[in-house]
C-alpha cells in the first residue's frame, strides 16, 4: 500500500514539475542542425590574384572583362622588348591586350563570373602615312564588332600605354575607310550591352 501510495504520487508531480517550468520560461526546444547552404562566392569578386600574372614576366597592364552586366577590370601583363621605340611599342601592347582579351578567363575568373566577347585572332597594326600617330587598325572593322566586344577593346585600349591615355582612342579598321575616336564611358563600362562607347569621325592630314 504504501508503495502504491508512493508511484501515485510521483506521477502526480510530473504534471506540476512540468507547469513550474514552463511559468519560469523554460521549455524543450530542438538543436538546430540545418543552417542551410554555405555563402557561395560573391560574383565578380577573386580571392587573390591570378597565380599567371604573378609568375608573368612583363608590363603590368588592366583589360576589361564581362561579368554581371558590367566592364570590370582584371590584372594581366603584355611582354614588351626593352629600348622598343614609342611607336612601335604602342603596336606591340596593343596587340598584347587584344591577345588578352581573347583569351578565356582563368579557372578562378571562370567561377567568380568572368568572361569575354573579343574574337580571337583579332590583330592590330599602327597608323597610316596621314593618320594621327596613336592610330590603331584592327584587323576587323569596329563597326563589324559586337557591342559588348567594341566597349571591351575601347576601355581596355583608351587607358593604356598604347593611347595617349586620355580615356580615347583612334580606331579604324583594316582598309582606308573613316577613323573613329572612341571614348570609354561610365555607362560604357556599366551596360556595355545597351550602351555604345560614344565616337567622333577623325580627319586625316
């Protein structure tokens, strides 16, 4: 009897131990173990620099890539012999940059959303006899570019060592048809797709 007495009891207190600790606030909850996907990485931003460009040997040099909607710049250099005259030496970085955009992105730029629209085997050459000196032909007419190629090679170009470095550059394509001077923008670089680099025709001497 008395054990009997001592079970009932017990079980009677169960339901009162349970109310004293749900009114101080205390209640069963579950561990959470699900925090959801890991923070992937946040596009058009690298972790470090490209291990070619580090081991490179060169001018340091910037070209312009697509990612997202937008021109961004990433590091690269262009192999220039020392005592190179200046004229010859914009011709050669030129090329060096076009050679660059066509080339695809690194793995890491791949993955963090770069790309690029220059075709390959896009060449370059100097000026004509009465052209302005910092004239660049291309191979391909700029006008037979697509948008997204042309801002690509107008940014790049118009700031580098190949221009005169006052964000233009003289474009014309391979015949003796009209020169352009493109300038490169910030709505350029910020929707190459809808916007084109603004141009004004160049006269020749």
């Amino acid at each position: 009897m008395t054990v009997r007495r001592l079970t009932v009891g017990r079980l009677l207190a169960l339901p009162l131990l349970g109310l004293l600790l749900g009114g101080c606030g205390i209640r069963a909850t579950q561990v959470p173990t699900d925090f959801g996907a890991a923070p992937s990485r946040v596009p058009c931003s690298l972790a470090g620099p490209n291990q070619a460009t580090q081991s490179a040997q060169g001018v340091p040099v910037q070209v312009f890539l697509l990612c997202g909607a937008s021109l961004v710049t990433v590091d690269r250099t262009v192999g220039v012999p020392p005592g190179t005259p200046d004229a010859r030496r914009r011709v050669i970085v030129a090329q060096g940059l076009l050679d660059q955009l066509a080339a695809s992105p690194s793995a890491a730029e791949r993955s963090a959303g770069y790309t690029t629209y220059v075709p390959g085997g896009l060449t370059v050459s100097g000026p004509g006899r009465r052209d302005p000196e910092d004239t660049l032909h291309l191979s391909t007419a700029p006008s037979r570019l697509t948008s997204y190629a042309l801002a690509q090679l107008v940014c790049t170009l118009s700031d580098s060592a190949a221009t005169e470095g006052d964000g233009s550059v003289i474009l014309g394509g391979p015949d003796t048809g009209p020169l352009q001077r493109y300038a490169c923008t910030a709505d350029v670089r910020e929707r190459p797709g809808n916007v084109e680099p603004p141009s004004s025709e160049v006269a020749r001497r």
